[in-house]
C-alpha cells in the first residue's frame, strides 16, 4: 500500500511541477509513506471539547431531568392516590395508597395543560388555584390496554363539580374511586339492595358492607368487639337497637354473641321518594336501596326526548356534552334547534361503593362520563392506620396487594 502510494505521488510531482512539491516531500520524509499524522485530530478535538459543567449545573439537569420524566410517567403510565373515606371498606380502607394505571383504558390528555406538577388542583385554605385555565383543550384519549369494565376499581373525577357553581375543568375536579357496576347500554336497577344489570343480578364484592339494625338484650357490646370486627356504629335508635355497618366476613360471627338479639338489613322501602338520590325529581320516586331501571347512555345512542327522558339525561346533554337547552312548553330545544331526538357523543358508567350505606356515588349525582374517568386502581403499595398505636401504623399485610 506505502509503494501505490509513493508512485502516485511521484507521477502528481512530474504533472504539476512546484505546486505538488508539499506532498513530494511529505512522501520522502522520514515518516513511513501512507501513514496519517493523528496528532493533527486529537489537537483538533481537544481543542472543541466542551467545559466541564458545573456540580451546580449538574444538580440543576438531574432535577430537571427527574421532574419531567416524573411528569410523563405520572401523566401517561402510573399516579398515586389515596384513599381518603370509608367508602369502599373492606375492600380499600382509609390510609390505603394506591397505584392507578393510567395506560389501562389509555391515557388522557390534559384539559388545561398549565399546571404546576405534582401539587393538588387547589392550595391552602384560600383555595389559591394551582392551574391556568386560560387555555383549556377538547377531550382526547390514547389508546388504552383493556375497555373499563363491570367490577373494575376506578378513580374518576367528580361528576357532581360539572355544575357551574363550581367553575373547575374536568381534569382538576376532585378525584373519586368506586367500582363500575353499569356500562354504556346497560339496563340498571336496584331492588331491595340488590343491583340489576339487564335483569340479571350483579356479583357483589367478597368484601362489601352494608347498615344493620342490631336489637339486643340490654347488655352492652365489648368496644374491643367493634375494633377487632371492623363494626362502625352509626346511630343508636333506643336503648336496646342500633344502626350498625358490619363487613360480610364478620357478619354471621356478630350473631351469634350471646346478648345479640337479631340483626336485619336497613333497607329503604320502594317507592320511598328521597330528594338528595338521582335524577332528584318526585317523578322518579326512587331511593338509594330501591332504584330505576334506568339505560346508561352510550356513543351513538339516540332517545327520543320528552318530559320523562330529559329529568333523566338532561344533565348528560347540558354538561356534559356541552349543549345550550331550552324547555318552552312541551317544545324542547338544543342550541336554538327543536329537538325530538338526541344522539350522545360519549358513554357513560354507575359507579357506586362496595360500604353501600357510606358511600357518596352515583346514586347521589348519577352517572359518570368516559371524560371523566383517569384511571384503573392496580395496587396497594403503602397502608397507614391513622388510629392505629405508633408501631401497628403500618399495615404491613396490606402492602403490595393487588386490588380486586
């Protein structure tokens, strides 16, 4: 290769006389032919190699880096929560902290983009918001893994702070957690306690609870009962009868302690009207243990619109899909049209808690929009007895569980 090399430069010197003569006597130096003089490169690099940062400047990148992947992995993949009521016992239980999959029914775009991360939507007792809704953006979901589904766990936003009052997108409403017990389409009702989905009784949670009315012989109930059996007693009617909420686990050890007369589930009567449950009108005289039927709407849907249907699913069209109604007479209009019909643009699930007679849900302010859904709860990684003694705190036996 040395001797090609040589050559060729010998003929370049004959053609071009002195231009060529650097290169001649590059080839006749000292320096074997063909080999590159690398020092020439590495002067080169070292002179562009850039300033060392900074331990400043290097903690400043580290938390910046870790800032926005948190962010994307809190946005798109996985948040935390906790669980703040009761009224899910037994299956969750206050001071349990949850991981909620967000890629499970697929990621939501934010509402309002500017917020300041990992901070509530609102701050001290002022209120003092933490978010600009100056822009706000439609609703948009990314493909998820799996569709939401009857008996699932989910946290959702409140559907309850939709009202104007409120003024709050969607995205920094409070968040709820319950489980689906209706999907889109569904026929649900509830008799005697008892939900219906389509006429077929529902499966309730191996560990849901509900109020009793406990009679007994006078004697009084050991304390160390209640807390070792999980019992909240509610009220206490006279001097012998109780309201109590039992878990089913304890239930059928409850009765039989001696001084324990009987014990009946509290079950409001049908047709007894109770204003503060769904759709809160004496046309539909229904109550949070005797409820419907009612069709949960879905995409595409279309009911016919009349006084009846719209007490039921005005509120989904108002504020939900985001439409001007105006009732004149028997005449309904949406957006200045008359309408006899509407198709719904978004589907629409029942949550409700497995405490049934403590639970806040959508027996209260009726179904929740797919907008409004974040997330699917996966685990528990951390509980956190409140009332427990300094070292029995923790639950251990509750850490990393999976939630079902």
């Amino acid at each position: 290769m040395g001797m090609i090399l040589y050559v060729n430069i010998e003929l370049i010197y004959t053609c071009c006389g002195r231009r060529c003569c650097n290169i001649l006597e590059l080839s006749r130096s000292k320096k074997k032919p063909g080999i590159m003089n690398w020092k020439f490169f590495s002067r080169k690099k070292a002179s562009g190699t850039k300033p060392k940062k900074s331990k400043t400047r290097e903690w400043v990148d580290a938390v910046g880096f870790a800032v926005v992947a948190a962010t994307i992995i809190r946005g798109l993949l996985f948040s935390a929560y906790a669980i703040p009521s009761g009224s899910m016992e037994g299956t969750l239980l206050t001071g349990d902290y949850l991981f909620v999959s967000k890629i499970s029914y697929g990621p939501r775009m934010p509402f309002t983009p500017l917020s300041v991360p990992f901070l509530e939507s609102t701050v001290t007792k002022y209120n003092i918001k933490t978010y600009w809704d100056g822009i706000k953006l439609p609703y948009f979901r990314l493909p998820g893994l799996t569709e939401v589904k009857k008996g699932d766990i989910i946290v959702f936003n409140k559907p309850e702070e939709a009202d104007p009052s409120y003024d709050r997108p969607v995205d920094v409403r409070t968040n709820l957690i319950k489980r689906c017990q209706a999907t889109p389409g569904d026929r649900l009702a509830i008799v005697n306690g008892q939900v219906f989905i389509n006429g077929i009784a529902a499966p309730n949670a191996e560990k849901a609870q509900t109020s009793y009315t406990v009679v007994t012989n006078g004697t009084d109930l050991n304390p160390q009962v209640y807390q070792d059996m999980h019992i909240e007693v509610l009220q206490q009617k006279d001097a012998n009868t109780y309201e109590m909420i039992i878990p089913n686990t304890n239930l059928a050890a409850f009765k039989r302690f001696s001084n324990i007369k009987s014990v009946t589930p509290v079950v409001q009567p049908a047709d007894s009207y109770d204003p503060s449950v769904f759709p809160h009108n004496e046309k539909f005289k229904w109550n949070m243990d005797n409820f419907g039927p009612l069709v949960l709407p879905k995409r595409g849907w279309t009911v016919p619109l009349t006084d009846s249907t719209m007490v039921l699913y005005r509120r989904a069209i108002e504020l939900y899909e985001n439409n001007r109604v105006d009732i004149k007479g028997k005449d309904i209009f949406i957006n200045g049209k008359q309408a006899h019909f509407y198709t719904f643009k978004m589907n629409y699930y029942w949550m409700m808690g497995d405490n049934r007679h403590n639970s806040l849900d959508s027996r209260f302010w009726g179904y929740v929009p797919e907008d409004h859904i974040v997330g699917k709860a996966m685990i528990t990684f951390m509980s956190v007895d409140s009332a427990g003694a300094f070292l029995d705190k923790i639950r251990w036996n509750r850490i990393l569980r999976s939630i079902n």
